[in-house]
C-alpha cells in the first residue's frame, strides 16, 4: 500500500484505467493522498472503498471493513462513513453496531454501492443509471444524496440492507444473463443456430434489453466470480439453497473449459500443439487478471501437453499466468508456427487479425474466437478456420487433415 501511495502523489496511477490519470491530474491540486489515519480527523464524508475478496468459505472477507472501523480516529462534528465496497446483507448494521462499540456514535453509517464496469470506470461514475442510498438516519442519507444531485441520476433511497442487496442482486442478475447466453449459444451449437443473431433477436424486446447478452468463455473478473459466491454463502448461511445462482456459477465454470474441446475438435490431442492466447485481461481496457478465463484456459491447455504461447497488450509479465506459458510482446510472435490462435480477450487489437501475413505466419490458420469478436464470414474468406461460440459451423471448418497429422511428442 505504501507504494500505490507513493505512485498516485506522483500522480501515477498503478492500474490500467481509462480517463483516470487525467482526471488525477486535473484535480491533483485537490487531492491528498496519506497513510495518516489522524489526516482524516475533520473530514465530513468517509468512503470505504476497499476489497472483499472471498475467505476460503466463500463468505466475503471483511477484514479490510474492519480496519477501517477499528484505525477510524477521534472524528469531529457528525461524520457520515460511506460504505462503496460491496458487503453483504447485513454488514451495515454489524459495522453501526461496532462504531457504537467504539464510541462513535455520532458517526453516521450509509450503503452507497458503486456500480461502476472497469475499463469503463469514469463514464459509469459521472453517468450512473442510478444512485442507491440506504440509511439508518434520513439526515445522513439526505447528505450524502446531496453529493451527487449535480450527475442527473436517479437516487434510490432505501434501508441499509436493501441497498446492500440491490447491488448483490444486480450483480448477481448480470451474471445471470450471461450464463444463460452462454447456455443457449452451446444449445446453438448443437442445433445449428446462431447466438449473436439470436441475441439481437432477444435483446430488441425490450422488456429484456439488449446488454449482458454476448455469448463467451465465461465471465472473470474481481466482481462476479467473489459477488456471486458471497451471496450463495450470505443465502445458505441464511438457510436457504440459492439453486438459480449455483447453476450459474457452474456454468461459468464449464464455459470456460469448452475451448479445450473445440480445439481438440479441430487438432485432435493437443500435446505438443502449439497454441496462441490472445488476450489475458478479464475483458478488454483493464489489466486485470483477476479470476481470468485466460489463467484456466492457460492450466487446462499445458495439463493437456500444449504448448501456450501469450499476448496482451496492456497485462504486464502475463501477470499470474501459470508458470510454462512463453508470454510475447506481439501478436505477431504469439501466432508464429502455432496450430491455433485462441481469442480469450476481446480487444481491439485484434479486430484485424484475420490477415495474409498472420494466416502465412501460423502452422495451421485456425481462430477460436472466445469473444466472438470476428466476422465469422470475413475470417474464412481470408483462408482460415474459424470457429466462435454458439455461431453456425461449416463442415469445411474442420480441418480433417490436421486430425490425421501426427502431434509432435515432447
Ligand atoms: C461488474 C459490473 O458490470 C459492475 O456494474 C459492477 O459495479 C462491478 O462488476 C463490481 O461489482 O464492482 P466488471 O467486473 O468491471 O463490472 O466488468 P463487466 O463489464 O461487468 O464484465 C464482467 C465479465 O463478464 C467480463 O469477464 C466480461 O467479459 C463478461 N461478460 C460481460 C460477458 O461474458 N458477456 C457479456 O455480455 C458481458
């Protein structure tokens, strides 16, 4: 932590988000960055915005919340401590419980759960959908309502356990949609349709919208993946067995997994092959490995004998990849001599990929594309095999004979 502190009163920013670094530049003449709790002592509003990551139970780890609550000094008037991270249902009141504890009563406590995407942080934060507050004391809600009364934004105002659980549920619901794309892209598969052309035709009514409807390998993330096994925790902790939610997350799981069989699909065993990541980050304008699908894809293809080679433009060192991944600078190098090249992350980078140059560098021109970013069209006209999820297969896809060729042994 010292050193993050460091980087951002250099006005570094020691993450990958867009827009941040100049929004800290332009308002460095009004921003402090400390490790001096006693710094906060006048301060009218105190957000929490830490993690909390999942304990080994599953249960959301707020052992971080809890330094907050017990490092909090002498604070002066009636200071309102503003919960962003997300907590489960009933933190609120254990954390007003343990200000009390701690003779601060006077401090005021209100759930205001952020809803911001990463990639896309600044946009979400100036132009939210809506404001949840949720609060013990009018007063304290009316106050911290009050700060965003210039962003145009709806304010839900709400109890403390509400608030937290509309930004569980919300989650929770995202999370939802996407596996059940993904479940209808691999019942595509299997019957012919194709996904992205039956998204659309979902998501135009408009009781059902159209977001959170791309089909892939899965979500990552350092939100879903922990959100969701909080809440199937808080709710079996509770007594009660949230089906929906498990079947959701295990359907993330296996998602993420079905590229392993596509590509046997097409190469037969995959020892020795030669394989191209392209993307590492969760999802593109991040750097974020957190609960990647890329890191499984990674430990899945070298338990199978491949041999990974990695790319991302911004992922520094293929952060915590495992270790026997080659991580390359360009895409270029990923491709060169491989028997595929496997789109994990949909960046923009790699919109164009489809090319003579790429086709010629690769042992054997075959995409699978995890995102669906490609024109499934364009990339076969261009002399590749192509193959997305849920997206209609050619039976000239297959490259038969590649099934016939004999992998190298290590
Ligand atoms: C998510 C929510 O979108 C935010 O509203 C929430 O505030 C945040 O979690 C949080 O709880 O802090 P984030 O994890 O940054 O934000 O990213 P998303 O854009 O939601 O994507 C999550 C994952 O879902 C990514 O791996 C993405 O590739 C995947 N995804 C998303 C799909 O597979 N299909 C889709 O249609 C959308």
């Amino acid at each position: 932590m010292p050193r993050k502190i460091d980087s951002l009163r250099r006005g570094e920013v020691p993450f990958h988000e867009p827009e941040v670094p100049e929004l800290l530049a332009r308002n460095a003449a009004r921003l402090t960055f400390t490790l001096d709790v006693n710094a906060l002592v006048d301060c009218e509003f105190l957000f929490v915005c830490v993690d909390t990551p999942p304990t080994y139970s599953g249960d959301a780890d707020l052992s971080r919340v809890w330094t907050v609550v017990d490092e909090l000094p002498d604070l002066e008037g009636r200071p309102i401590l503003v919960m962003k991270s997300t907590v489960p249902v009933g933190t609120g009141e254990k954390v007003r419980h343990g200000l009390d504890q701690r003779g601060l009563s006077h401090v005021g406590y209100v759930s205001n759960p952020e809803f911001l995407a990463e990639g896309r942080a600044v946009r979400d934060f100036m132009k939210p959908d809506r404001v949840v507050v949720g609060a013990f004391e009018t007063a304290d809600g009316d106050a911290v309502a009050a700060l965003y009364e210039d962003l145009a934004a709806p304010i839900v105002r709400t109890d403390v356990n509400s608030a937290e659980m509309i930004k569980l549920a919300a989650n929770a619901f995202l999370m939802t949609r996407i596996s059940f794309i993904n479940e209808i892209a691999n019942v595509c598969e299997a019957t012919g349709a194709d996904v992205v052309e039956v998204a659309e035709g979902i998501g135009l009514d408009h009781r059902l919208g159209s977001h959170f409807l791309r089909a892939g390998i899965g979500y990552g993330g350092s939100c879903f993946p922990k959100d969701s096994l909080a809440l199937k925790q808080l709710a079996s902790n509770s007594g009660y067995h949230f089906q929906l939610l498990s079947a959701v997350i295990e359907v993330n799981e296996l998602q993420k997994r079905r590229v392993i069989a596509k590509l046997k699909r097409h190469l037969g065993a995959l020892r020795g092959r030669k394989i191209a990541l392209l993307g590492l980050a969760f999802k593109p304008n991040t750097d974020d490995m957190r609960e990647a699908p890329s890191i499984v894809l990674a430990s899945r293809l070298l338990a199978e004998g491949a041999e990974v080679r990695a790319w991302d433009p911004v992922v520094r060192n293929g952060g915590n990849l495992p270790r026997g991944v080659e991580v390359v600078d360009t895409v270029a190098d990923a491709v060169d001599g491989a028997d595929a090249a496997v789109i994990v992350t949909e960046w923009d980078e790699l919109r164009d990929m489809a090319s003579d140059d790429i086709r010629q560098a690769m042992a054997n021109p075959l995409i699978i594309d995890g995102r669906n970013l490609l024109d499934p069209a364009a990339v076969r006209a261009a002399g590749f095999a192509y193959e997305g999820i849920g997206r209609r297969t050619l039976p000239t896809d297959v490259l038969l004979e590649t099934h016939e060729r004999e992998p190298e042994l290590r």
